[in-house]
C-alpha cells in the first residue's frame, strides 16, 4: 500500500466510522487514482465483516433449528417377498412435511444439486440461511437396478431418491427412529447389491465367513445400506492385489 494510501485510510479512520461510513468518505473527498485503492480494500473488509456476520447468523439459527428438530419416525414397510416386514424407512416427502415448517420459522430454505460419478449419484443439499450464508453437505448412493421389473430409469431415480433424503438428514442431523428391532446401518440392501455381493466373494475367492464377520451379519440380506459401499470397496481392493 502506497504512502498516499495510508494516508486515506488514516483519515477517514480519525474517528469510529462504519466501512460504509469510510466509503462514503472516500467518495466525499474525491476519486483519484490513490482513492480507487483504497476503495477496493473497503469493499474487501466490507465483504468479509459480512460474510463473518452472516455465518454468525446462520450458526446461532441452526442452534435453535436443533433445538426444535424432532426424531423421525420411520413409518412406511417394505415387505419381504413373502409378505412379511423386511424394514420400515421413511419417505423423503414425510421428512420434509415435518421439517418444512421448523426451517421456514428459523429463516432456513433447502435445496439440491445432483450429479454421476463412477456409478453413484451425487445428491448435494445445500441449507441456506436468509442471512446468506449456505453449507452444503453430500451423499452419494451406489445407483442399481431397481426393484425386479424396473427399468434403468426407476433405478437411478431410486438411487437418487435415497441419496436426497441421506443428504438432507445429514444436513440436519436429523435421527430416524425405527421399530425395536430395526438395525442402525440403515435400510437392508437391495436383492440385486445382494447379487452383485455374490458375484464378488466367488470372483475373489474370499472368505466368506470372514467376510459376514466383517459386515457384522450371518447372511448377506441383513448388510445394511450403510455399509455396503464399505464392503464392496474392501472386495475391489481384494480384487486389486
């Protein structure tokens, strides 16, 4: 910063001004070729004491935002092929009817972006408070074939609803509540990741009982959702060696 530039800026700082305040005051002594610096830098500290402000907003919001978040309850049933329970989850929709309001009083929107990557779908929720500041949190979600008789369509639409909704609970810590009995790794996974589990221990010739041990099952339909990207990272690296 040049002499002259000091010089401004010890000016208008004489006395406790606002950074607008400061501008105006630059502007009021005229714009030369010193001042335009000085101008830039007013703007820069502007910015940034608003951005700081607009954090501080958004943190103490979502302080109270969690205050009032109640536990989902996971309601809707899928059934076995046989008829009976397999879990309950539930539906994104239902989510949003119970947060929507609680987001609307504390000055929160949600929104969200999609993409593939390495044959996942990428759901990024981004929470953005009226003050202006956002965070944005992702989920990914391996993309499969659907219930049997779905088309590739219905699959990656599945897949993406479930990411969505992962997204926006993480966003929000929200906690889904499900039956006594249900397991905390998320939904069982679908019969075709459970096929595909399958072709990978027979591929690589691992140890199937050890591999259970590891998923913390006795069968490969009890693998819960959250940890199938985990065991099948484990299988490709088997795969790799």
């Amino acid at each position: 910063m040049s002499e002259s530039e000091n010089s401004q800026l010890a000016t208008v700082a004489e006395r406790p001004l606002s950074v607008p305040d400061m501008m105006r005051a630059v502007i009021d002594r005229g714009i030369t070729a010193d001042s335009v610096g000085v101008m830039e830098r007013l703007v820069d500290l502007h910015q940034k004491m608003q951005a700081t402000e607009a954090a501080k907003a958004f943190a103490a919001a979502f302080v109270e935002l969690q205050r009032e978040m109640p536990a989902i309850q996971a309601t809707r049933p899928v059934p076995n092929n046989d008829g009976t329970l397999r879990y309950k989850f539930a539906p994104y929709e239902h989510i949003m009817e119970q947060v929507r309001p609680i987001l609307q009083r504390h000055g929160f929107t949600v929104s969200f972006s999609m993409s593939f990557a390495e044959g996942r779908v990428i759901q990024n929720c981004t929470l953005t408070h009226v003050g202006g500041h956002s965070r944005t949190n992702q989920f990914m979600a391996r993309v499969g074939k659907g219930p049997p008789g779905s088309t590739e369509t219905q699959g990656d639409g599945a897949a993406s609803t479930y990411a969505k909704r992962f997204a926006l609970c993480d966003a929000l810590n929200i906690v889904i509540e499900r039956d006594s009995d249900a397991r905390n790794v998320g939904e069982f996974i679908s019969p075709e990741h459970v096929q595909y589990l399958e072709e990978q221990l027979t591929e690589t010739g691992a140890n199937r009982e050890a591999f259970l041990k590891m998923a913390g099952v006795t069968k490969l339909e009890e693998i819960g959702t959250a940890n199938y990207d985990m065991l099948v990272r484990a299988l490709e690296m088997k795969k790799r060696r």
